[in-house]
C-alpha cells in the first residue's frame, strides 16, 4: 500500500460489541479507528449487551484479594478437562495469559466497577474467577465502552452500516466496502477486526452445524448473520469449530428472560411435568441445553426456596424474572406441584431425593456432586426453556488474533474476535465455560489491537 496516498483509518472495527475493546485499546495506542455496526441500537441489541458481564481472569489482583491463587495453566488446564482436550489451544493460550491485563484494563482504562464473583464457582472452572460489574449487566458494561469509544477524538463510530467485504493486496489488508443507507461505499483501511459475532440468526447454519439444537429458541442478536465466516472464507480463512455453541437450559417463560445458573449453583434442581429430574444439571447450562429439548414442549422448572431466591436476587435478569411474574411459590411440595401443574408426588419425591443426596446420605445417580444447601420451606419454581445463546465456531486465528488460511499463512491486518472467530469451547455444548463467550469477544479484541498497534507504530 503507498501510505501517502493512504486516507482511511488505521483500523476498521466492524461489529460494536466486543469489537469496542479494540477501538478503545487501539486509539490508546495511537491508531486512528472507525468503527462499523450494521444495527444503530447495538448498545441495547447485540450479544454483549445481553450478556450477565462475567469475565474469565486468571491471577488478578481481585483474586489476589481474595486469598484466591490462580493461574493461566489452572484455566487451560480447566478447558482441558471440559472440552475433552479438542479446542483453539492457540487462541486459548493467548487469552489465558491476557485475561488478567484485559480485566484490570477495564477496570483503570474504561472505569468498569470490577468485582469477582465470589458467591459461587460457575461449572467447569476450579476457582472463582469470573469477574463481573454491578448487576452483571452486559448492557451497562457495553454502555460503559462506548462512551469510551465516542469520547476518543481518534474514533469515529458509524451506524447503521454493514461491512459486506474486506478487500485485500498482494495479502495485506487494503480497505473494506460497507453498505449504508446511503448506498455502497468503499473506504481504505490498513486493517480490519471481524467482530460481527456469529452465525446463531442464521437458522439454516444451526440447522447444519449444531441440529441438536436447531428446534430451541434462539436467544441471542438478530444481526449475528455469519457475515464474518462469509467474508473470510472469501479471503481464503480456515475455519474451525463450527459445531459449537452456547446453549442455555433455564430461558424463564412467560418473560423469556434468563433465569440465573446461580438458581442452580445454590443448589436448585430442575424437574419435567412429572415432577422428577432428568440429567446432572450441575454438568452445565450449556449442554444442558440440548438434555433439556427432550422436554421442552411440556415444559421444565426449576425449584429453589427462600435461601436461593435471596441469593440470586443481585442478579439483574432473575430481577426481571421476578418482575415478569416468572417466580411462583408454594407452600410445600405439593402446594407448589398443584400450581404449577407438576405431578406432587414426583416432587416430593425428588425434593426428598435431592435432601438425601445433599446431606450426602445417598449418592445421586445421574453423577451430580454439587448441591449447596438442602432446600427448606417455602418453595418456589421458574419455568424454563432451553436455549440457544450464541455459536462458537468460526474463523481459525493464531496467538494474535490474526485470521488464518488453511495455509498456515495470515491475510496481513484481518483479525477476528468474538463470535466471529474459532472459539475455545471445543466442540458441541459441552466445553463451553462460563465466561468463554466474552473472554473471546473483548480479549481477542484487545490482543488484536495491541498487535495492530504494533504493527503500524513499529
Ligand atoms: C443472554 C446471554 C447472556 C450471556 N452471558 C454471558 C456471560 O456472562 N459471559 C460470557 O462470557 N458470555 C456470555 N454470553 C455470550 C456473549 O454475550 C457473547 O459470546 C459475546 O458478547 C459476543 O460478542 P461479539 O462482540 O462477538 O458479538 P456482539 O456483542 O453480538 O457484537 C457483534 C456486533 O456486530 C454487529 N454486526 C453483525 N454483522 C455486522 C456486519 N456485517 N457489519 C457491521 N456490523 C455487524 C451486530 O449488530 C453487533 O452489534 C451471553 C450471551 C447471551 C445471549
């Protein structure tokens, strides 16, 4: 590229959800950037605005404050064990080791009130380590980074506007062409971040990726088309993991808001119509997703009590849950059975059972080890429906988020984040951690622009 001919921006983000780590952090680093999204409402429409704000870190100083010693090894080896040793070691590796600059980067750069989650361990992962903001609001984290954004006088952030290609030369990154209102436009750009996240609004791509799932709601962004597999594949990018996908087990109805796993963790337990459990719920709400489809056309609860209900309270979506009148109580077992519409004796059965297996004097047989306190008095039940969240397959990227081809080579200056790129969950349901979704959306975004910083500035 002649750069004295060069007018475009150093950086083109295309996608402002966790694509807006990158822009923040790339002006930082002095790159001028323009940041792209196709749905002007992104603050309150895209997957990370819906998200509960839970950040993976490694060895922070928020751990350290909590007498809590961990490590990038510890979550690797984690990953290891839940996805059965088949994921993006690479990218896994990198956001391992990045997580804990990333967090305190929020928390000094953009002014996010980080805290970590200490009231419970999310499945999967061996020590708390999931960060989070006040509410676990995904909406007010991404409130929080676009204003960072519109702030910085090297960004400009352009909206609503598609990116329908990225252009290349001899290999390098030349300029991008977007789709406006206004029509096509071809703008020259020295590098490119793909954080348009993934194909989960595609259901013809779920139906061929991921048909375990394909019949579940879809709760997640409309505008998560598969543009970036599109528009990299055009390029030449590999592409890796297509079969994974976060799913959701505990969608509460009528609301469809998301019930927290945290009614779950505390030692909840989810029943179908007759009033009995089903799998180990405890294995994860992920693939619990697909367990759960078995009975999702007469339904599925889950049954907490007062102790639970407290402790979820902080949480801003069980809040709404509440509100949207998705909370109903009873008495006893059977009192609750009859309102909801459950079989009673099978309940108090299984309230029972879970007492049982909860003051350890039998074992439960679906494997379930974790159950917290045994429930006790009044009790309380949120229908659920299981749920596809978002999909974590996509472009293959090396250490630096750099997008791969089959080659081995790079497209010189494409990078790729989020949902966008070949995720660290392995494949189906079952890798996916807590925190995997977010800690690929902002954490390949920042490793990106870091090396786009030091690309161009040398
Ligand atoms: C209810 C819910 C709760 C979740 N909770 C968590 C959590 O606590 N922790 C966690 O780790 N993960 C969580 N996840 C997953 C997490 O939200 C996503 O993995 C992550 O936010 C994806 O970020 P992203 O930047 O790739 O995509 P998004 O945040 O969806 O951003 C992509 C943006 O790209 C735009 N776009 C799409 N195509 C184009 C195009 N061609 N041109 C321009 N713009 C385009 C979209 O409009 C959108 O604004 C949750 C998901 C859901 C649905």
């Amino acid at each position: 590229m002649d750069t004295d001919d060069f007018a475009g921006p150093d950086l083109v983000v295309a996608g402002a959800g966790g694509g807006l780590v990158a822009a923040v952090r790339a002006a930082e680093l002095g790159l001028s950037v323009l940041v792209i999204d196709s749905n002007e409402r992104f603050r309150r429409g895209n997957n990370t605005s819906m998200s509960t704000a839970m950040i993976p870190a490694m060895g922070t100083r928020y751990q350290r404050e909590q007498g809590i010693d961990d490590s990038p090894e510890n979550f690797l080896s984690d990953v290891d064990k839940k996805t059965g040793g088949d994921f993006n070691r690479v990218a896994a590796t990198s956001l391992a080791e990045v997580s804990t600059e990333l967090v305190e980067w929020l928390a000094d750069h953009v002014g996010l009130e980080i805290s970590l989650m200490t009231d419970f361990i999310y499945p999967g992962h061996s020590v708390a380590r999931c960060h989070t903001i006040p509410g676990h609001s995904g909406a007010a984290m991404l409130s929080s980074l676009a204003s960072a954004a519109e702030k910085h006088e090297l960004i400009d952030i352009l909206t609503p506007a598609t990116l329908t290609e990225v252009q290349a030369t001899d290999g390098q990154v030349s300029g991008v062409v977007i789709s406006t209102p206004d029509g096509p436009e071809e703008i020259p750009a020295r590098a490119v971040l793909l954080a348009t996240n993934g194909y989960g609004a595609d259901p013809r791509l779920v139906e061929r990726y991921m048909p375990e799932i394909a019949g579940a709601i879809y709760y997640g962004s409309e505008h998560s088309r598969g543009d970036a597999l599109r528009i990299g594949e055009s390029l030449g990018a590999a592409v890796d993991f297509l079969d994974a996908y976060q799913g959701h087990a505990a969608l509460a109805m009528p609301s469809a808001m998301l019930a927290t796993w945290a009614t779950i963790m505390h030692g909840g337990f989810m029943v179908g119509r007759d009033g009995t459990r089903y799998g180990n719920e405890a294995s994860g709400y992920s693939e619990y997703a697909a367990v759960s489809m078995a009975h999702a056309a007469e339904g599925s609860w889950i049954i907490i009590d007062e102790r639970i209900y407290d402790a979820c309270s902080g949480f801003q979506d069980f809040k709404d849950v509440i509100d949207g009148g998705g909370v109903k109580w009873g008495d006893n077992a059977s009192d609750l059975a009859l309102t909801i519409g459950v079989d009673p004796a099978g309940l108090q059965q299984t309230l029972e059972d879970t007492r049982s297996y909860t003051s350890g004097a039998s074992k439960d047989p679906t494997g379930r080890s974790v159950w917290g306190e045994p429930l006790t008095g009044r009790l309380a039940a949120i229908r659920v429906q299981p749920a596809l969240f978002h999909t974590q397959g996509g472009l293959r990227v090396d250490e630096h988020a750099r997008v791969v081809k089959e080659s081995g080579d790079v497209v010189q200056g494409l990078y790729a984040a989020g949902g966008a790129a070949a995720g660290i969950s392995g494949h189906g349901a079952a890798g996916y951690l807590a925190g995997n979704g977010l800690l690929t959306a902002l954490g390949l975004s920042y490793i990106a622009a870091t090396h786009a910083g030091a690309a161009q500035q040398g």
